[in-house]
C-alpha cells in the first residue's frame, strides 16, 4: 500500500489532488495522511510547507516597511495550497 | 487481564510476511532470553520496533546490562533480511499494518456516502479539467479585468475630478493665505505633489476593484485550483509545475513571489521560477495600463489590460522554455501531491482584509516611495542644465537636468516608438516603483488643471461638488454592474471625456512615433509589462539567488522587454502598411 502512493504520484501527469489519490488507492484520508507523513519521516517525500517555513527569515527589502515580504503581515502573501513533493532517488 | 481483553489482543495479532516473522521469533526469543529488558518491554513489540530501526528505542535498549545478546542477534536478522528488502525493511513492516488497518476499517465501518462526490469534487470536475481548465482560467481572468476596470472607472473621474479641483484650490487658496502663493514652492506642492501623488491616488479604485475581485477567487478556493490547471501547460514545455504558484503571488508584487520560489525544492527550480515571477504582471503597472488603454483603446480597455496579463503569462512560459533548453537544464520534472481546499462561499471578513491591506499597502506607497520620487524628480525639473536665462525653478522642461537625462536615454526607446524624453523619464524613475511611471507622466507633461481654466470658485462650491460629483461616481458604478453582462441602464454613452495628461500623452505619442500614436502606446504598456523589476523586487532576486542572477533579471528583464515592444511597434507599423 505504501508503494503504491509512491507509484500513483509518479505516475501522475500533473498534480495530484490529495482527495483523488485517496479515492485512487481507496483509503481514507485520514490513513492516507499517516501514509504520506510516513514516507515524509523516511525523506522519500518533502512537506513543502515546512522547507519554506523553515527559509522564511531575513528579509532582503528595505524599501516596503511593515510590507516585508518576509513578514507574516505583508498584504501581498497569498496562501498557496499545501504541496507535498516526491524526492527523486538519485537526489542529494 | 480480562478474558475480553486477551481474545482481543489474540484478534490484533497479524502475521508479517514469512522472511520477517521468523526474525521477530528470534529477536523475541533474544528479548525473552534477558529478563530486565523483557520485564520493561513486551518482546514481540520491541522485536518489531527495532527491526524498523527504531533509533531512539534501541538507545534506550543499549543501556539495559542484559541487553548484549539482543542487539547481536538484531543485527545478525537486519542482516539476513537486508538482501530481500535492500533499505526498506521498515517499509514492509509498515506496509503491511496499513494494510491491516485497512482491512479492518472496510470489515468493521460502514461508510453509507463511501463513494459520495462532494460539490467541491464536481465543480472541480469540470474547473479543473484538463481541456475546460484553461479557458475557464482565461474567462475568469477577463471577468476579473473587466469588473476591475468597469466598477472603478466613475469613482476613478471622481478623484481625477477631486485632485485637480478642490485639492488644487484648497492648497493654492492655503499658500495664498500664509503669502507662499504663486511661487516655487507653489509650484513644487502642485506640479510636484500633487501632480505625482495625486496621479498615482486616482487609481485607487481601481486597485481597491482588483484586490477585491482577486481576494474572493482567494477566498472561495479557486486561485488553488488556477494553480493546478496551469501545471498542465507548463509541464508539457519541461517546466516544474508548481512553479506556477509563486507566479500566482505575482499578479499582486513581484517580492513575495520571489520569496515564495522557496517551497520549490532544488535551487534550479527557485532560480528559474525566480526569474521568470516578475513577468507576471504586479498590481503596480495596472494604472500605466488603464492610463494608455484608456487613451488610445478607449473601447476596448478592459480587453487591452487581459491581453497585458495574459501576454506576461506567455512571455514567461516562453523565456522559461528557453531557459529549460539553455542555461538551466533538467531532467525531468517533479512530481506532487496537492491539498485543495474545500470550495466555499467567500468570507466578508477575509475578503475586506485582504482588499483593504492591499489597498492600504499602495496608498502608504503613495506616500512615502512616491511622495519622495515626487519631489526628487520636481527638483530634477527645475534645476537648469541648458538655456541662456534659465533659472531655478523657471526652466523649461526639457533643459532641466531631468530632461537632460531622459533625452539622452530617449534614442534606446525611438525604435520602439515612444523616444521623446518624457516617455523615457517615466520609465526611468519606474525603476523605483511601477506606480511612479503613472506619476513622472503627470509631472513631466505639467498637465494644465482643468479647474485652472473655469472660473474660480469657493469652498464652499467645491465642499458641494466633492459631494455631488461623489454621489454621481457611486450610481454610474452601480450602472456599470449590469452593463457588464450586457444591460446599459444608462442608455446613452456617456464615456468620460480625456483628461488634459491623457491628452498630451496622446499628442505626445503621435509625435514620437510619426503618427503610429497606438502603436507606439501598445509597444509602450508592452515594454512596462516586461522590462527590469522595481528596486524592491531586484533587492528580493540578489538575497534569493545572488548579484549575478540578479544583473541576469535586469538586464535580461530588459532586453526582453525591448525586443517585445519593438516587435509590438515595428511589426505593427509593417502590417498596417
């Protein structure tokens, strides 16, 4: 079950909407979602959420003030859909 | 123990596949063979944990004194097992309690709406399918420009009206008042301030019309999906599709989307998506565009402005292109899962939010970045260069240092149709930011206020006009909502005549480009669409990926800009004869 994820995302032509796959591999979301965290822990797939949280801390502009687009506050932030990549095995 | 809780237990008991099971029996026996840690642990589960290499517990395990023989005859069964399962001995343990688990959740729950689709499924059946996606995309963006531009045009006469009227007044009646009228510093509060800040705040309704439009696709879970559907494109070029989402923070700034490259994964992704973000057109261009669309396609605005978005969208799929083939080469290209969000109906809340910061964002822009570039560049024009009498603050134009400037950067654009030196000017102080081009245009044509030209009139009279003329604005922008699905309740045409800036640009244009005005003002919202980022959006690009990805965009940002508009111009010009 487990390859399964792996194999449906790559062989998905575009994105995969997380619902569909559920609906593809016939598991509930919520197992999925242990599923996809487990290969998370196992570095085959990455939570981009978390890689951009984690760059998210300097901010380059001086010129937009409390409009940083570093900061949480700046009005131009839209929130993207969470995305979650598969990490190639020859990757570094 | 209970007899229900042991005929449990004996229940949950599930066999691993026959290679694994007979390790966990000998790792159990190990652990059953060292009663300290068989005390503290029962010996098939932590068999089973530790043959997942559970590293934390087999920490814990070490310390234990009897501990020896369990983690000798581990390794001799990870050994054993490592030629079947390579790595991912963890991955069959796993595997195959999911698929317990699974098993038991389809014996033991009913679910009555298990094959159920969700209204958010259906619309997405048809949003997001992969012929329907795009043109929907497209329909929803020419919707988007064509509420931008139709709800905001009344209240956008009416600042017009405002700034050039009682603002005017008001300030020349308050210099008058204190003996400062009529003077330099006149001048620099009406043709500077005024004029620049006044020229940038008139688009207010129109930014406050496209953030409000952009904030409910946000809102509903659409902006998500337009993500999704212009994956499909950019894959089939060798793109990275979630490249796109930075792109989609682009259409409000080109900083955030810089900063949003971050959730791609390798730094060719970043770079490449970094490079390409700032086509997508910002927010801060659109008052060029509704200026020169409003001039010189007077009826076809709202279609000039999509085409502006849309051709930065195909300028970046194609430079991307180029780039995947030359000089940022890949493989192949990644491959995703995505979480839509549920469609909903929009929040008011959120909505006022997102509209009202975005807007409040450009007015502070006004008043500090433009407000100061303003000033700057009325200075520029009053110093004189050239011209025998010329003084201080009475100098014509074009012998200021300002002009001096931007007229002998004028030839670069004269191919492109527009080198006259105003035109240049406004360009080069674009570089600041998007919005000040709008504002160099207004200042460097020292547009004559049409209420200089009536009769003076009271405070009074303008507090009343301000009023009226406000009152006016709001029904003909509640008129242009039905006529935006094709019901004109005004019944007659009553488009608003050119203002005095729009027509010297006008003029101006025609002589630049030997009659070619059109063209020439085309080429031009061609070449803002495309050429070098402001400053803030270059500062962005040298944090993320460094000064020679950063000289990279300019440049490069620039030459494609150039190319573009002279093709616009040059090849406009061929097919017209």
């Amino acid at each position: 079950m487990l390859w399964k994820i792996l194999h449906e995302i790559e062989a998905a032509q575009g994105p995969l909407d997380l619902n569909e796959l559920s609906r593809r591999l016939d598991v509930d979301r919520s197992v999925l979602d242990g599923m996809i965290q487990f290969w998370v822990r196992k570095g085959r797939l990455v939570d981009d959420a978390s890689v951009a949280g984690q760059a998210t801390t300097v901010c380059a502009s001086h010129t937009c003030g409390r409009n940083c687009p570093s900061s949480p506050a700046c009005p131009f932030t839209m929130k993207l859909p969470r995305t979650i990549s598969l990490i190639p095995l020859d990757a570094d | 123990m209970t007899a229900p809780r042991l005929q449990a237990r004996a229940t949950l008991y599930f066999p691993y596949d026959a290679a694994i099971e007979a390790e966990i029996e000998r790792v159990s026996a190990a652990i059953d063979g060292a009663p300290q840690l068989a005390a503290k642990y029962a010996a098939r589960w932590l068999a089973v944990q530790l043959l997942e290499g559970d590293a934390a517990l087999l920490a814990k395990v070490s310390d234990f004194p009897d501990a020896g023989q369990v983690i000798a005859v581990l390794a001799e069964s990870r050994a054993r097992l490592q030629p079947i399962y390579g790595d991912d001995i963890d991955v069959a343990l796993v595997d195959r309690r999911y698929a317990f688990v699974h098993r038991v959740v389809q014996d033991a729950v009913v679910q009555r709406d298990a094959h159920r689709v969700s209204p958010s499924d259906k619309i997405d059946r048809v949003v997001t399918h992969p012929v329907l996606g795009i043109p929907i995309f497209l329909a929803l963006m020419w919707l988007v420009f064509k509420m931008t531009i139709d709800a905001s045009a009344p209240l956008l006469d009416w600042i017009e009206l405002v700034m050039a009227g009682p603002v005017t007044n008001l300030l020349g009646a308050l210099l008058n008042s204190v003996r400062l009228g009529g003077g330099w510093v006149e001048s620099l509060l009406v043709d500077g301030v005024v004029a620049g800040v006044g020229g940038v705040l008139v688009f207010i309704p129109v930014m406050f019309a496209l953030y409000l439009v952009l904030a409910v696709l946000e809102d509903c879970g659409y902006m998500a999906r337009a993500a999704m559907v212009m994956d499909r494109p950019m894959r089939k070029i060798g793109l990275q599709g979630k490249s796109f989402l930075p792109m989609v923070v682009g259409f409000g700034c080109s900083v955030p989307a810089i900063y949003a490259t971050r959730t791609l994964e390798n730094r060719r992704d970043r770079l490449l998506t970094g490079l390409l973000t700032p086509f997508m057109s910002c927010s801060a261009r659109l008052p060029v565009y509704v200026l020169f669309a409003a001039i010189f396609f007077p009826q076809y605005a709202s279609l000039a402005i999509f085409a502006m978005y849309l051709l930065g969208i195909a300028v970046a799929i194609g430079i991307g292109f180029l780039l995947n083939h030359t000089l940022l080469k890949t493989s192949e290209p990644s491959h995703f899962i995505m979480e839509l969000p549920p469609y909903r109906l929009p929040m008011l809340r959120n909505v006022w939010r997102q509209m009202w910061e975005r807007t409040a964002s450009f007015i502070r822009n006004a008043w500090t970045i433009i407000l100061t570039v303003s000033i700057v560049l009325w200075f520029l024009l009053a110093i004189p260069v050239r011209g025998e009498h010329a003084t201080f603050g009475a100098v014509a134009i074009e012998d200021s240092v300002f002009g001096a400037v931007a007229g002998a950067a004028a030839p670069v654009f004269a191919p492109l149709g527009f080198g006259s030196w105003q035109a240049s000017g406004a360009l080069i102080s674009g570089f600041v930011a998007k919005e000040v081009v709008v504002a160099t245009l207004a200042q460097v044509y020292r547009v004559e206020l049409p209420a200089a030209a009536t009769p003076p009139t009271t405070l009074l009279e303008d507090a009343a006009l301000v009023v009226t003329s406000f009152g006016q604005a709001m029904l003909d922008t509640l008129k242009s909502i039905p006529r935006m699905v094709g019901i004109d309740l005004a019944g007659a045409d009553d488009a608003a005549e050119p203002t005095a800036l729009m027509r010297a640009v006008q003029t101006d244009f025609a002589a630049a480009s030997g009659g070619h005005g059109a063209l020439a003002g085309l080429a031009f919202m061609v070449f803002v669409l495309l050429y070098t980022p402001c400053m803030a959006a270059v500062a962005a690009a040298k944090h993320e990926f460094g000064v020679k990805w950063m000289w990279v965009s300019v440049l490069g940002q620039f030459a494609v800009a150039w190319l573009a508009a002279f093709i616009v111009f040059q090849g406009g010009r061929w097919l017209l004869g």
